[in-house]
C-alpha cells in the first residue's frame, strides 16, 4: 500500500506521468482547499468516498464545485442507496485519512473492491489537481495522464456526465 506523497509521486514517475506538487496548510473541504489552491490552474476535484446498501464502495470523482445528487446517481449506477464510508473502511481500503481522499488513492485498492466513478467533463480538462494521498499538497496532473494511471491500477473508471443526472 502507498501510504506517502514520495511514494505516490515515484510511482507516477515510474508510469512515465509528469506531475506538479504545490505544498499548503492541511485542508479539510472544498471551500479550505480553494482558499490554499484557487490560483493553481486547472481543474480542482473532489472526491466522495461511498458505501451502497449491498456494501458495495465506490469512489466518485468529479470538479470541486460540482453538485453531486446521490440518489440520482445511485439509481443512474444500479446502486443501493449510498452512505459515505466511514473513515476505517477509508484506511483500510484507500490507505487515506478523511480529507484527503484523492482519485490517486485507488492505487491502494489492490482488491478491486471500489467503482471509480469519475465526471467525464473532469477527466477531459488539461490538467486535474489532486492530493497526493495527504492534504497538505496539491498535484497537478494531466487528464490524460490521469486516466491512464486510473487504468494501470487495473480500474476501469466509469466516465459519466455527473451533472446531466
């Protein structure tokens, strides 16, 4: 399990994946990280970290500013309803801590056990910027690269348009 940004960062380097990693306070929600992170450019994302009544788990992925509708996208995904997982099933899965959910922490998942949902609009901008599995940084990755780093882990994130749902 990566558990680190040195980690994460080397093994983005060894896929070949340019990355960018800005340094700021920890943050906790949306509205801390724009404060540390609103001058980067870039996409900014947000992930959720779900669990559905048939205790299947998913991680969404979509822009920061996004409105995600839970029921919409439960129906829209097949799902029981959704609950967000609790920060021991996080860990244990994602190798992260509450508030520092990333789509990069799906490296961690070596089981298969989470759906990647990720916007389709998100994964087509330039550049995505992300923790690298900790809160105190940013990382700026390319959507592109992004994808493919999703896919090495052998996830194949669903692309979904989150705000027509």
């Amino acid at each position: 399990m990566l558990t680190t940004r040195a980690e994460i960062l080397a093994h983005l380097t060894s896929l070949g994946i340019e990355t960018e990693t800005f340094d700021h306070p920890p943050v906790f929600t949306v509205e801390e990280s724009q404060q540390h992170t609103a001058h980067l450019p870039g996409a900014h994302c947000k992930n959720l970290f779900l669990k559905d009544k048939k205790d299947r788990l998913w991680l969404v992925t979509c822009g920061d500013e996004q409105r995600v509708d839970l029921n919409r996208l439960s129906k829209a995904l097949g799902a029981a309803r959704f609950s967000f997982g609790r920060s021991e099933l996080l860990r244990e899965v994602l190798g992260v801590e509450p508030g520092s959910v990333t789509p990069l922490a799906i490296v961690n998942d070596s089981d298969g056990r989470v759906t990647h949902v990720l916007d389709a609009r998100l994964a087509a901008q330039a550049i995505v910027n992300c923790h690298p599995l900790r809160n105190d940084a940013t990382t700026a990755i390319r959507g592109a690269d992004l994808l493919r780093f999703i896919r090495s882990t052998g996830h194949e994130p669903l692309l979904l348009d989150l705000d027509a749902l």
